[in-house]
C-alpha cells in the first residue's frame, strides 16, 4: 500500500510529496510544526498541540492554514488512507511561497503538509530500553517557547549524542542549568525524592504537551512535581531520570554523561509515571474525539 502525504490541500503518494523551493520553510524555516502520537487509532493530546500549533503560528503571524475543525478532518483521513493504528503525525505550515525577501510577503497563503509514520507503543519493552543522554551547550535563539522548524541547534545535539552512542542530548543554558532534550523534555528525581523538572516561564524551554499531561495526572494522583532548574551534577546525582515527548513519550534515562541514575533501569516513580500517561493517552478519550479504528 503506498504511503500518503497531505500537502496544500491534496492527499499524495509520498514519493511525491513537496513544496516549492521558495517556499520560506525551506529558505529561512519560516514555519511551525507540531508532532502528535497516534496510538490505538486515537490522536493523543489532539487538543493540546493544536493549541500549541495556533499559539506558535500566532506568535510568527502566519495565519493559521485552515480552521482547526477542518486539521482535525484531515489528520483523520490521512490516518485512514495510510492505514495506521500506531505512530505519529508530523505536520508543518509554513509563511507560504514567495520570492526571497526577509520581510513577509504580501499576499501569500501559508504552506500546510501533514506525513504519518508508524510507531509501535509498547509499554513494557520502553521501560526496558533505558537511554544514555549526554549533556551539550545550548545553542539556540532566545524563544524556545515557539516550535519552530529552525532545529539547526538540536540537529547538532542529537547527532552529538548518536556520535557517543547516547539516545538524546540534555542542553545546558549559558547559566549553567539543564534547559531541556534536543526533542523532549527533561525530568529528575532529585536526592530527597522529589520530581523535578523545569519551568517553561520566560520562553527558555518549549512547553511539552506531554509535560503538560504528566503535570495534570500527577495534580490527579497528588504527586508533587517542582518546578525549577536542575544541573548536570545534580542530574548526575539523581535517582531517577526521564524525558518526555510526544515521540519517545516518558522514555526513562539510565546513564548521563556516563553517570549511571539510579541502578540504571527505568525508576520507580517513571514506570507510575509511564502508565498513567498510557492509560490517559490510550483509554480516556476526551468527549470531543471519537475512536479512530481504521480496520
Ligand atoms: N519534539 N522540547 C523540545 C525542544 C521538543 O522538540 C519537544 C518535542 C519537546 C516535548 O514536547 P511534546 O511533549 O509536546 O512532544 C520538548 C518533537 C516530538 C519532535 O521534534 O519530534
């Protein structure tokens, strides 16, 4: 069965799927993308990344590509052409197409594409496969609150770790703190027990809708997350490590920088953790989402 693409308004074989070379994604990463798991054939935290996707968008003022209702209905139906039950959606708008020229162009629309990938979800086999995460510098701008496509910096940070042999790379801001993963967010239980991870105040880290989920079902389950920066030495330190993203979902960390976290396997409070973020994302369904269940 082929693999199909969404771009600008039609459902394409893959192997065809692209944009213009003006279009301003390609010259000057003009555009916003957001990553959303599919798993069981249900979209999850749909709400929450188009929230994210509207608010990054807006920050930019590209307009958003179509009405949310009509991204919702087409998120679905390329999940039916493709067949997925499993993995993820990528989708990307851009400023749109123009020749090249800094300022924003007048009377352009933006770029809209949408690709699915395949993922398999299995609990269990994630708690096992404990990552090593390396620390790196921090080298991006200074509005890490936007998704954006200008990923140069967190390129140069996962292939840093790959090049160590690590899963992914925890940056570390010019004051010396952890801000996040090259894709994820970065989570501790620090020496005395407690879950920490850190603000996403001030634009210096982006705000993980997963996060977001985690910090609602541990408010649930009265679990005390603080909120505030950690360093490598005390992430060194730690007793348990995770990261979460809407990919990798709480994918828990054994060894930073060569340290090994805890016994080196997924901790007690990340496997909790785990599976309360897979019920949730799995079994409860907010009211406004049907089941997806392409057969
Ligand atoms: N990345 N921080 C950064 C820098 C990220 O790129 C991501 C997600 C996150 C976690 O956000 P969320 O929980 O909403 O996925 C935090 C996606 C998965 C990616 O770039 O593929």
């Amino acid at each position: 069965m082929p693999r199909i693409a969404y771009v600008n308004g039609r459902y394409v074989p893959h192997a065809q799927a692209s944009v213009h070379v003006e279009d301003r994604g390609f010259q000057f990463a003009d555009s916003i993308y957001e990553v959303i798991a599919l798993m069981n054939g249900r979209l999850a935290d749909e709400e929450g990344h188009l929230d994210r996707l509207e608010r990054s968008l807006s920050e930019l003022r590209i307009a958003l590509p179509m009405p949310r209702k009509s991204i919702r209905i087409v998120m679905r139906e390329l999940v039916r052409r493709n067949r997925l039950k499993n993995g993820s959606i990528y989708m990307q708008v851009t400023r749109g197409q123009a020749q090249r020229d800094f300022k924003f162009p007048k009377g352009i629309s933006p770029s809209f594409v949408m690709i699915v990938y395949n993922a398999t979800y299995d609990t269990e086999a994630r708690k096992k496969a404990v990552k090593k995460v390396v620390t790196v510098p921090d080298l991006r701008w200074k509005r890490r609150d936007i998704k954006s496509t200008a990923l140069l910096p967190q390129v140069l940070a996962k292939q840093a770790a790959a090049d160590k042999g690590a899963y992914e790379a925890w940056m570390i801001d010019d004051d010396g703190y952890i801000s996040e993963g090259s894709s994820s967010n970065a989570w501790i239980v620090d020496g005395k027990g407690n879950l920490v991870t850190r603000p996403t105040a001030n634009n210096r880290i982006l705000k993980g809708v997963t996060r977001n989920a985690l910090q609602a079902l541990c408010k649930r389950e009265k679990i005390k997350i603080i909120e505030r920066a950690f360093t490598a030495k005390e992430a060194y330190k730690a007793k348990e490590a995770f990261t979460s993203s809407a990919t990798a979902l709480i994918a828990p960390v054994g060894e930073i920088d060569g340290h090994k976290i805890g016994n080196g396997k997924c901790g007690k409070i990340t496997a909790k953790l785990f599976d309360l973020y897979m019920d949730y994302a799995r079994d409860n369904p907010p009211p406004q989402q049907e089941r997806w269940n392409p057969k």
